[in-house]
C-alpha cells in the first residue's frame, strides 16, 4: 500500500491501462495520419483521408479497448460505461450543455481560425450526403474516442485510483492528444474534459460525453460550412 492508499496488485493494473492507453493512442494518430513522421505527409485532409481517420479511430480506440477490456482486464463493457443508465440525468445534460455548445459553436464558426480548421474535409462543395456522411463518420468516431477517454480509460483508473487523480491524467491525456491542432485546442480540451469525465462518472455511462462531442464536432462542422458559403446543390469538387 502507498501513500494514495493504492495496494502494490491495483498499481500495477493502473500501469497497464496507463501505457496501453498510451500505446494506442500513438498507434491511432500514425495509423491515422493525423501526425507528421516526415515532411511529406500523407494525410491532406481530403475525403478519404478523413474517412480513413475515423474508421480507424474507432477501430482502434473503440473496438480494441473493448477487446482488451474483456479479455484481458476480465470486465464487462458495463463497468467501463457502455450502458444506459440514469437517463434522465443523461437527457438533462445532453440538452442543458447542448444547447450551449451548439450556441458556443455558431459563434466561433465566424472566427478566422475556425475556418482555417473546419470543416474538417476540405471540398469546394457540400452536398446533402456529404453532410450526411461527415455526420455519420464523426459520430462513429467519437463513438470509439468517447469509449476509449471517458470508458476505457476513466473507470479502469477510477476503479484502483482516486477519482480526482483518474480525472486528472485522463485529462492531461486527451488535452495532449490535441497537440497536433493548435494551442487553443489543447486548452480548450482541458475544461471541456474535466466536464465530460464528471459527468461520465455521475451518469454511470460514457454516452452523454458522447453525444455531447458529438454536438460539438457536428455543429462546428455545420456552422463552418454554412457561413463560409460552402453548401451547394450539385456534384462535389
């Protein structure tokens, strides 16, 4: 037993969900492509590049944690927050803290650095599927993502860790996973992830930070596009 109170057997548990979140968070952003290990990147931000970045984002931080989560750490999905529970709880902040962000959203989607980032896929012209597509991929996305911070990562600590400490690494984590955006993004992400893993942790389930980076993605994507003129009928360039 140290002195947080941990025994030796929880300690080493917490190392190894520690540094294999590590591991595949490095593993996503290569694979991705959404880190430079040259000069000469690969990923342009175009359509299927971004698409790739998704898919592989919830394979790997989605449906691997969830293998390892049963067949290594011996859970069940339920105790990493893959369950519907106190739903009126769930409701109460996806609309609370929605309609914030949806306003927060609309009014960063006119700043300069906003459209320089979003929308994420960069094309002369959006179509109705295309929207529908770039819905349907980050929320697939962030299916994996939401899983793997505020799942995975956040109830396998909190189960041997202190909750505050859980909370603090989990966010140092996911703010450092920004990096590769700009510094605004890595310090926007801490406030934002101390609220998403409260409210995991308070829920008892990992889906209204789900729905609510949900939000946040989609909207910003849908501002952007609308006040940068980008919606058009017709064939996408």
């Amino acid at each position: 037993m140290n002195h947080l109170g941990i025994d030796a057997s929880a300690l080493a548990t917490v190392w190894v969900v520690f540094i294999t979140s590590i591991i595949l968070l490095l593993l996503y952003l290569l694979v991705s492509g959404e880190v430079k290990i040259s000069r000469k990147s690969w990923f342009n931000e175009s359509l299927h590049q971004v698409l790739w970045q998704r898919f592989s984002g919830f394979l790997i931080l989605g449906i691997l944690p969830a293998f390892l989560v049963i067949y290594y750490f011996n859970h069940s999905l339920e105790s990493v927050g893959y369950r519907a529970s106190n739903l009126t709880l769930t409701f109460g902040y996806s609309a609370g803290l929605g309609l914030l962000i949806l306003f927060i959203s609309r009014q960063n989607a006119w700043k300069k650095r906003e459209k320089s980032l979003y929308p994420q896929i960069k094309v002369a012209r959006w179509t109705p599927a295309l929207i529908v597509l770039n819905a349907f991929t980050w929320a697939l996305y962030l299916l994996g993502y939401e899983f793997f911070f505020r799942g995975f990562m956040l109830y396998l600590m909190a189960e041997y860790w202190p909750v505050w400490l859980s909370i603090l690494v989990n966010t140092v984590l996911y703010s450092l996973a920004h990096l590769h955006k700009n510094l605004q993004e890595v310090l926007g992400a801490i406030p934002f992830g101390i609220v998403l893993c409260l409210i995991t942790l308070q829920t008892g389930n990992f889906f209204t930070a789900f729905i609510l980076h949900c939000l946040l993605a989609i909207s910003t994507d849908a501002f952007s596009i609308y006040f940068q003129g980008l919606y058009k009928v017709g064939t996408r360039t």
